[in-house]
C-alpha cells in the first residue's frame, strides 16, 4: 500500500513515513464525505512535529497561504510537506487528487506528489486510484490545478 508509482529519486524515510500518514488522515476524511481537505504544511526537525491548518475562505486563496507559508519555513525546519486538494490531468483523464509537496533541508527543491481518488457520492464511496505518483521535482512551489470544490 505504501507504494509510490514512477519515483526517480530518493526520499528521506521520515518523508516517506509522513506522506502516508497523511494520506491515511486524508483518506479518512473523505472517506466521511468532507468534499474538500483543508491546506495544511507539517513540519519537522529535532523539536518534533508540527501540523499547521489553513482555514478554507477562498480556497484558492487557503492554498496560496499554505504555499507561502510553506516557503518561509524552508530555512527553520529539516522538513515539510504541504498538502492539498486539487485535480491532476495523467495519462489523458483528469482525477481529483490529493496533492503531497515535500522538501528537505539542504536539498535543491520540491518533490511533488499526488494521490488519485474518486469521490464519495451518493451511492458511491470514496476510493483511492492506483498508488502515490510521484510527479516531478522542482525548483520552486506552485500549485498547479487548485479545486475550489
């Protein structure tokens, strides 16, 4: 189940650790049918953990927080991972996915991930697509397809 598709490059176990735990929290959520998963960045270093939440208004506008913020964190913390939800065009059909950006202290940028899923509907449950993707590594923070649910 932990699984990550088309990964080219290595990952920190505490990334790898934390993606799936978060997927997990995520999963549950919509899972109870919440339609979309606050903007969150997770931070982490020899202090611990910390989860910040980003309260939806604009959720365009939550996310564009979540990014700054997430940005301003990089020369504080060892890690961070910033989630969203959002929608990921791959291999020609465009899913809802929960998308997943980690960094790492000292290294040259963003990995980018996301997790395909259909949603809960009336008489349909919510149900995961095909494993983590891991989609690309970056330079800089963007966000790409925001869904504003």
């Amino acid at each position: 189940m932990n699984h990550i598709e088309e990964l080219t490059v290595e990952i920190d176990p505490w990334i790898n650790e934390k993606l799936f735990e978060l997927l997990e929290l995520n999963e549950k959520a919509k899972r109870r049918g919440e339609p979309v998963i606050l903007p969150f960045v997770m931070t982490g270093d020899s202090d611990g953990e910390n989860l910040t939440a980003f309260p939806l208004h604009d959720y365009v506008e939550c996310v564009t927080e979540a990014i700054k913020y997430a940005i301003d964190q990089r020369q504080m913390r060892q890690y961070i991972i910033l989630g969203y939800d959002g929608y990921l065009t791959h291999d020609g059909l465009r899913t809802d996915a929960l998308f997943y950006k980690a960094y790492q202290h000292g290294t040259d940028g963003w990995l980018n991930f996301a997790q395909r899923y259909r949603p809960k509907k009336l008489f349909s449950p919510y149900k995961r697509i095909g494993s983590m993707l891991f989609i690309d590594a970056t330079a800089e923070l963007d966000y790409g397809s925001v869904s504003s649910q």
